[in-house]
C-alpha cells in the first residue's frame, strides 16, 4: 500500500445534491415512437417538472401528501421528498413533439421518432 | 471464466445477502410482514386522534381498490394491468420496472383505533387511509376541583 496515494473527491453538481427517489419506469418502442411511463405516486401536477435539453431528458417531481399537523412517522417506505430521473435520448427522437399526460401518479410520454427516421419500405426493383 | 464468475446461483446469493442486511438494519418485523419492497409501498403515521396509512400505488382505478378492515387488521388489495404491449404487437420493450399484477398487503392497526370511523381517499396515485383513534384513549387533561 502506498500512503501517498491521494483521495480523490468527485464534486458533485449543484442539480444531483438532494437525495431523491429514483421513479420505476417501463421504456416501449413501436415504429413511430417511444413510450415512457413512469411511476411517481404524490406528486400532484403542478409538482411535476419535464425538461429536454439537448438530448436529456429529466423528470423531476415533489411529492405533495396532505399530512395532518403533528403526525409522527412510525414507519416510512418513500422517505424522501422528491423523484428525479435521467434519460439520455437519441438523435433520431423528435424532441419538439414530446407528449405529455399525467393521470393517477402515471406519468406517459409519447417521443415521436423524426420523420426521416420512421422505418420505410425498401422496393426492390427487378432489373 | 464468465460462467464461473456468474453462475445462476449468484442472483440467489445476492437475494440472500438482501435478506440478511435487511434482518441486520431494520427492526424486528411485524409477524404480518410490513417489511419494505413491495407493492404498494406504504408509510404509516399517527397523531393523537388518528393513525395515517398511505399507500402509493399509482395507475389504478380507485374503484377496484380493495381495503377492508377486520379484527385490527388493515388489508389493501387489487391488481394493476400493465401497459407493456402484448406479444403480438411490433413493440420492443427497453425498460421494464414498473408493478404489475395482482397485490395484497397488510397493516396490524394499533389497539385503539376504531374500525367505524375510517375514511380512504385516493389522490395523484396515493391511497390515503385515516382511522380515528378511540376517544377513550386519547390524552385529557383532568381539571383540578
């Protein structure tokens, strides 16, 4: 072992220093699109949060229970405050035609795919 | 040489040593089992007057929630459809996380909380359950004559 070896320490950025829950989501392609549905259970709508730049997709909530004055815990499975989650996405997504619905908790998203990237039909000529 | 490395029974292992740190960390559990990772996830609270009971189970009819109490013992069940595409349908499935299925679980209530008086509502995916304590157990000042 060498003594001298330093300890490096990662900064970390401003955005990931709140701890926050990491939502489960199911990712579908078909041929014109990709679905995103993602589980963010008390997150009332005006708590959800959707950015694209670039090519990340973010999704951040808060959650919003209506907690009686005075409760106190006994016993907590969600003990954070807030989801977060990360998507890189890909360069043939139409990042200008995201569709978003939240209904119950349920978060869908609808990403078409670019026009010249939708799969075509390659005829085959008979020379 | 990967096969050695990560033979089947690995992910079996893993699941035991899961177990273990769980046993290690958490308090006794309940002999019911309200033990953390299933579904819906839950928290539980109390005040004074009532015992909170919240149940996050997103993308369900409110209507085909079951939640029934009986001898002190709260049960919350139904099923959850799943919104992956059939195998019929020209669909790949990259990322499948989400719930889906039939699920059941279980709260010991305390001693003093009355089966009559519960109320249950369901908001932005989060089923909220209060039961009001018996009034005989709750705090009273006794006044001095």
């Amino acid at each position: 072992m060498n003594e001298k070896t330093k300890v490096t320490r990662q900064e970390e950025s401003p955005a990931r220093t709140e701890a926050a829950l990491m939502p489960p989501v199911d990712v579908v392609e078909d041929a014109n699109a990709i679905i995103l549905y993602a589980d963010l259970p008390g997150v009332s709508k005006d708590k959800l949060h959707l950015h694209v730049e670039a090519e990340t997709l973010t999704i951040e909530g808060e959650l919003d229970l209506d907690v009686p004055e005075g409760m106190e815990a006994t016993h907590a499975e969600v003990s954070l405050g807030r989801y977060r989650r990360v998507f890189t996405l890909s360069r043939e997504l139409d990042t200008e035609k995201v569709s978003a619905e939240f209904r119950n908790g349920v978060l869908t998203l609808r990403i078409p795919k670019a026009e010249h990237a939708q799969p075509r039909r390659i005829e085959v000529k008979v020379a | 040489m990967y096969r050695a490395l990560f033979s089947p029974d690995m992910f079996a292992e893993l699941d035991r040593l899961q177990r273990e740190m769980n046993q290690a960390f958490e308090f006794s559990p309940s002999i019911r089992g309200l033990s953390r990772g299933g579904f819906p996830a839950m928290n539980v609270g109390s005040t004074s007057q009532s015992v909170e009971i919240y149940a996050f189970a997103p993308g369900i009819d409110p209507a085909s929630i079951e939640v029934n109490l009986e001898k002190g013992v709260l049960t919350i069940a139904g099923e959850r459809a799943s919104d992956l595409p059939g195998k019929e349908a020209k669909a790949n499935v990259h990322i499948d996380e989400r719930f889906a299925g039939t699920f059941r679980r279980v709260v010991t209530l305390p001693e003093d909380a009355d089966p009559d008086r519960v109320s249950a509502r369901y908001r932005d995916g989060v089923l909220h359950i209060t039961i009001q304590r018996r009034e005989t157990a709750q705090p009273r000042r006794i006044s001095i004559q």
